[in-house]
C-alpha cells in the first residue's frame, strides 16, 4: 500500500522506559489506573503470539479475536509522494524495533481524501527499502504498519509487506499466501513489485477529528517476541492489535529508518485537511530490546500517499522526535 499531512506537520521522537502503569485504589477496592500511563503500558507490551487481538481500558490482557478482511489497496505535493517528509534514523549500529507514534492537531474542521472522499484517510508507519529474501530468493524488502478508516465500514489495523522489482526481475509474483495468512495472496503491482497484506483487525471509524486521542505503534520482534505487531489505541480506551510472524521479511534485522505520518486512503491519493489545519506528531523509538537512543532525521519519504500540508521542523530528543 502507497500511503501521505495538511497545514502545517512538526514530528517529535521521545524515548518512553518501559514502566508499569500508577494505579490508585477506589472505595471498593478496584484499580482506578490513569488512561495516559496505562496506553504508555499498553504500546510497550504488544500480543505475543500472531492473530488478531482487542482489549479494553483498564484491562492489560490481550483477547484474541477473529481475523477478517478488508478492501486492499494497492504526485507528490506536500507531505509524502516518496519525497517529502521527515523520518526518524537509529544510530549508526542500532536497529529499530518499536516505533510508536501520538498526535496533536488544531484548527481542523474537515478532511477529504482525494479519491475516496471525506474521513478516508491512513496512518502510516513505514519502513526504509531493505535488502532481504523471501522463499530464498534475494529481493528488495519494504513493510508498511496500517491503520485505515473506512467511514460507513470501520478502520482497520494491518501490516502490508512488498517486494520491490519482484515482479520486474522474475515475470511472476510468490505463488501462495502472505505467511500467517490463509487468504492474502501476493499481488502484482504495474508489472513491477508484489505486495500482500496481513491479516486484518477491525475497529469502529474513527474520524479524523479524533486524531488527538489515537496512538499507533510498529514492532519488529520486539523483546524478541518473534512477531512483527502493528497497535492502534483509540478515543474510549480500547486497543486493536494484528501480530504476524516476523520472518516474512526480516525486518527486525534490517529497520534503520522509520516514517511516520498521516497520509491518503491508499493508492496514492491525498487526504486534504482544510486551511489552518496543524498537526504535530511526536514519535517514539527503541530498539528491539527497547533500549532508547536519540534519532537522527532522514529527510524523505517511502509512501506514495501524501497530505496537503506544509511540512514543518524536525526535533529529536532521547528516545524522541517530533515534526509539524
């Protein structure tokens, strides 16, 4: 999936330690946990196992649930397009394994993607192109962590994988279904790369103007969990998770560089925010054994999609950085 902000776009990263959440005690006794304390103690502690998973505030036990499907998807101006956005870089001998990312927006009022029409929109955590293999065969990886909003169906969180040139080098894409799935098969992409997407979970819609209360994180095995696990927590306190096995691609020996952004429906389109719209994302970064480090910035983009805004100043701290 090629995936794109509005007004102006400051992107942040800050390094959160792994912490349990404060709690307090209520008359009868029950935990009374802070919302904020416990999503950071949610977001550090993806599903262990693939599938698809919920869970609802206070609790911290993933539920499984049923996996189901969703419509795939297979110009640059402002943010996005492959060129234009501000993207977090591990240190030289570092890898990524955690990429989380949290919104504050103003002055919006409405939101239209530029096909799909209004409330469409995705958020993306995207992956550099990497050098891997897939069946044995060399190729040029790329991974995409999703969530998308449907509006008059719902959102949906899932991972979308490609193989770049694939299709270019061999005349033919993987036959058989993306591993951990029993009904995404790779597809073939203007004759050139092959994607294919996770399983997918559902989640109510959810409409941009709630974008201040979402928090969507990517994971490449981390704490060596052996998954790649994307999480989106969302306005009301509940939690939607889609894990897969980690091996399809191998990100987690290969994630350097991590774009965050909100971005068009999916094919390349633009989701439009009206003038005076400002968004800052702060994103936070860890390695696979969530040590934090500071990020150094990589100024371009790997989606398709774009948004119309004006793409602001980077700003990294430990663990951190941040982006208007």
């Amino acid at each position: 999936m090629r995936y794109a902000l509005l007004g102006l776009l400051v992107v942040s990263l800050v390094n959160w330690p792994l912490v349990a959440y404060a709690s307090s005690s209520t008359s009868a006794g029950q935990p009374t946990v802070a919302y904020g304390s416990w999503t950071q103690a949610i977001m550090t502690s993806p599903p262990s196992q693939p599938g698809c998973f919920e869970l609802s505030y206070p609790s911290v036990v993933w539920k499984a649930i049923q996996c189901s499907g969703a419509p795939e998807s297979a110009v640059p101006l402002t943010v996005g397009g492959f060129y234009y956005d501000w993207d977090g870089k591990a240190p030289a001998g570092s890898l990524i394994g955690y990429a989380s990312s949290q919104y504050a927006m103003s002055g919006f009022s409405s939101e239209n993607d530029s096909y799909y029409g209004s409330n469409h929109y995705s958020i993306q955590i995207n992956s550099q192109q990497f050098t891997t293999t897939y069946n044995g065969v060399a190729t040029t990886g790329w991974e995409q962590f999703v969530f998308r909003n449907t509006p008059g169906s719902g959102g949906t969180v899932f991972i979308e994988y490609w193989l770049v040139d694939f299709y270019n080098d061999h005349g033919f894409c993987p036959s058989g279904y993306v591993p951990g799935t029993t009904n995404h098969s790779w597809n073939n992409y203007q004759n050139t790369d092959c994607w294919g997407d996770s399983n997918y979970t559902n989640t109510p819609v959810e409409n941009p103007s709630n974008l201040n209360n979402y928090h969507f994180g990517g994971y490449a095995n981390f704490l060596s969990s052996g998954n790649d696990v994307a999480t989106f927590c969302l306005t009301g306190g509940s939690c939607y998770s889609v894990s897969m096995p980690d091996t399809t691609l191998s990100l987690y020996q290969n994630w350097q560089v991590s774009e965050v952004n909100v971005f068009g429906y999916g094919d390349g389109y633009q989701a439009n925010f009206n003038s005076g719209t400002y968004i800052n994302i702060t994103v936070t970064m860890a390695t696979g054994s969530n040590t934090w480090f500071t990020p150094g910035s990589v100024y371009t983009s790997y989606s398709a999609e774009t948004n119309n805004l004006n793409l602001g100043s980077f700003s990294p701290v430990y663990g951190q950085y941040s982006f208007n």
